[in-house]
C-alpha cells in the first residue's frame, strides 16, 4: 500500500532527535495498535501531526536515547495499518510512507494526519485531542460539546437568549437595516424566517447583529480591546500602554467600522525610522479591514473573552477567541473555506456596504495588499483557545539590506534606529546584522561611540 523510500544518515538521525511535542511523535513497534490509534485521533482532533512507528528508546547513563527498530518489511506492518484505517481512512486526511536507512534495522512508518473535518475516536471509541506531547481523552459531554464548537460542526451562534426579543425586533439596528434592504417585511417574521427567533427567543446571531447594544446581552465576549503599546518587544506591559485600553462597542456592523477607523487613527500616530528620517507608520487599510473582519465574523463567541487588537511600534495583533474550526490550519487558510458562523458570514454581507464584499476572499485580499505595499505577509497562529494574527511593519529587503539603504543617505545609524527600520524587536538579533555587514567589509563601528551611544556607519577602509 506505501511506498518505501530511502534516506539519509543524517535525515535518519534528524527524525531520532525529533522531540515529541504537538505535532509529533515517536513510537516501538511493540506498542499495541489499538494504543496507537490515540495518538492518530489526537492529532486528527488538534491541528494534525506526523507519527513515526519503528523508534525505540532505552536509558543510558540516566540519558534516553532513541535507536531504529522498524518493521522487518512492509507486510510485517499490515496489522497496524488496519487498525489504523478503523480509525481515518487513508487518502486525503492521512497518509503513509516507509523510511529504509543503509545499516539500519528494519523500516519505519511515518504517518501524516491532518486535522479533519469531523470529530475522530480512536479503536477504544473514545475521541482524544493533542495538547503539546499529551493526548486527552473526552469523554464528558461537556468535552464533546467543546470539540464539536472548536471544530466548527456545532455553532454558538445558533443557541437562544433569554431576553426579550424587542431587543431584536424593535431595535434602531433592525429598523435602519430592514429599510435600505428588505423594505416590505417585518423584523419579527423577517428574523423567524432567518432562523434568528425561535421559540420567541433570538439567538446569539440575531443578537449579534441586530441589538442595538449586544455587550449588555453577552457582555465579556462580543466587544473589542483595543491597546496601545510603546515598544517592539514581543510582550506589551502596563509601563509601555500609551492609554487606558479602549473597548469598542455595538452591533456587528458598527463594532467592525469602529474598530478599522479608530485602529488605524492610532496607527498614523506611530512613527518609524525609513532612510529618510521619521515617517509616520502606514499599513495598508484594506488589510487592517480584512483582518478585523475576519477575526469578528469567525471567532468562537462561546468563549467568554473579547478580541484584542493591539498596536505595537512595529506591528499589529488582532487575536481572537477560539481555534480555527474544521480542516483550517494556519497553512491552508488562504486556500480552504469554512464558516464557523454561517448565519453571521451569510446575513451581514446584506448590509449596505458590508465588511465582508468578497465572501470567502478577505484573507487573499489582506496578503495580496500587504505585498503591494513591500510588507511581508500577515502571520497566522494559532494558539491553544484563539488565533493571532501578527501584522508586521517589516520590509520584504532583507535587514541588511535596509540598514544600508537608510546610510546610503544617513552618515550613521544605531541599534534603536536599526530595530525601528527593520522590525526587529531584539537588540542582540539587530547586533548580529551589524556584526555580519561588518565582516562582509560594509560598515563600521562609529569611533569615540560606546555602550548605548555606539553606532555604525558605512566602511571607510582601515580597522573597525
């Protein structure tokens, strides 16, 4: 069924130093199949992950170390791999290959399983979920219910509120959106037909997007943070925050005009060093606004925390709660679609002017624009309960090559200056560029210049 490939010594010895951790793991073949299969549906219910079966490990010394045991030959193989198939199918989701080293015992399989759509059990019916090198069994409904939001097949937005539904059907919102859309209908048959009112309840989607003030229905998690820090570091502290953090508020609608408009208000406040001098930051609008949009229309609103968007001299963060549902990772999200919150994504593209024009494409949009500026690409994380988008003040020129674009017109430059140009937070990374256009012949320490005060300037011949 697999193929056998060849490797390397040294690709050999780099999959035994292999450390387990959230996407992998090692494993003897003596391990019971079945046990195996734990690991396949942990992965499958995280963010996917590579299992190598035939590494065996002994102590020495008080040491472990890793040694290569494999199946004698494909075949001997055919009982894991059964049980593996009870478990994800090969073919897209999961596949197989065995590793041959030169001198080695036997053949290693190595498993890829990619986080799947549905939720998978392992051969003992239970359904277990990756957290760095553990597997956690769910078992409780509570676990279930959990894996099923975070994997997108249950949506909070579809849940009932207990309040009045005058908050809903006779709101200003409601009113204003009926009127330039759907003239003829009446908000409360027009919302029962939407699925937002059922049982004379509105769910959290009708509220959502059609209370006039959704923070006071689901306080701690339908407004937005918005912060302000002094520094580059990759943490912000109380002594770095410019102001008190400002939370922004309304329907879905405003709450993303808002927070574009007052994100990038403060952006323009924020000035960098370019080989010109000072410039105030600029990032391109369409990419805030995409980003913003993203994290508003797809987070997970069952968790009780609300999205932060937090501005830093060199970059911006929008996180928001809750893991990427379904089959999206943070490799595949610019390619692969999938609303969490259908009824959001779907009813607010009615909107005069919505947020999300090109649905589905929003993500290409912001990339596509950051290159057109000379800015890398957006970063995509994801974390254990939300996502983190790191929008980055960074130039597509290498370091190098912006440090000595800024002296081509500046007699000298320093690490402050330096961190500022490029993007990097790290004095000592920011040394290391000094230490390495240096030894290329490039540039030079500026003399009588130390400590704090030290600074770089194009190579004038002679010593350093």
């Amino acid at each position: 069924m697999f193929q056998v490939a060849d490797i390397t010594p040294a690709q050999r010895d780099a999959i035994l130093r292999t450390e387990e951790g959230h996407f992998h793991d090692l494993k003897a073949i003596d391990i019971a199949p079945g046990k195996l299969t734990q690991t396949i549906s942990a992965f499958a219910n995280a963010a996917g992950g590579e299992l190598y079966v035939g590494v065996g490990e002994k102590v020495v010394d008080y040491a472990k170390q890793r040694f290569w045991t494999g199946f004698q030959d494909p075949e001997a193989a055919n009982g894991h791999i059964q049980a593996f198939e009870q478990v994800l199918p090969f073919g897209a989701d999961c596949s197989g290959i065995f590793l041959r080293c030169p001198g080695e015992n036997g053949i290693v399989l190595q498993l890829l399983v990619n986080k799947t759509r549905a939720i998978c059990k392992a051969t003992d019916g239970v359904a277990y979920v990756r957290r760095g090198a553990q597997k956690i069994p769910y078992k409780t409904d509570e676990q279930l219910a959990r894996l099923r939001l975070d994997k997108g097949l249950t949506s909070f937005e579809t849940e009932t509120v207990a309040v009045d539904p005058n908050t809903v059907t006779n709101s200003e919102t409601i009113i204003r959106f009926l009127i330039s859309v759907v003239p003829t209908a009446e908000p409360a048959v027009w919302l029962a037909k939407q699925q937002l009112l059922r049982d004379g309840k509105p769910t959290v989607a009708a509220v959502l997007l059609f209370a006039d003030e959704p923070q006071a229905i689901l306080p701690k998690r339908s407004a937005i943070k918005l912060f302000r820090y002094k520094t580059t570091e990759q943490e912000g502290s109380r002594d770095t925050l410019a102001f008190d953090p400002i939370t922004i508020e309304g329907s879905l609608y405003e709450l993303i005009k808002t927070a574009v408009e007052r994100t990038i208000q403060i952006v323009q406040g924020v000035q960098v060093y370019s080989a010109d001098g000072l410039e105030t930051i600029r990032y391109p609008k369409e990419t805030v606004h995409e980003i913003v949009t993203n994290a508003v229309l797809h987070r997970d609103y069952s968790h009780q925390t609300d999205i932060q968007i937090r501005v830093f001299d060199n970059r911006i963060e929008v996180e928001s709660p809750g893991t990427l549902p379904g089959h999206v990772t943070p490799q595949n999200i610019l390619k692969e679609q999938f609303a969490r919150n259908g009824a959001l994504v779907r009813l607010i593209n009615k909107f005069p002017d919505p947020p999300n024009k090109d649905v589905g494409e929003g993500l290409n949009t912001a990339f596509e624009a950051m290159r057109g500026m000379r800015l890398k690409d957006p970063e995509i994380l994801q974390l254990d309960s939300s996502v983190l988008v790191k929008i980055r003040h960074e130039r597509l020129a290498s370091p190098e090559e912006a440090i000595l674009e800024y002296l081509d017109v500046n007699s000298q430059i320093t690490n402050a200056i330096a961190r500022s140009l490029t993007g990097i937070g790290s004095e000592n990374k920011v040394k290391d560029v000094f230490y390495r256009l240096r030894d290329l012949g490039k540039i030079e320490r500026v003399p009588g210049l130390r400590g704090s005060a030290s600074a770089w300037r194009k190579s004038r011949g002679g010593s350093a």
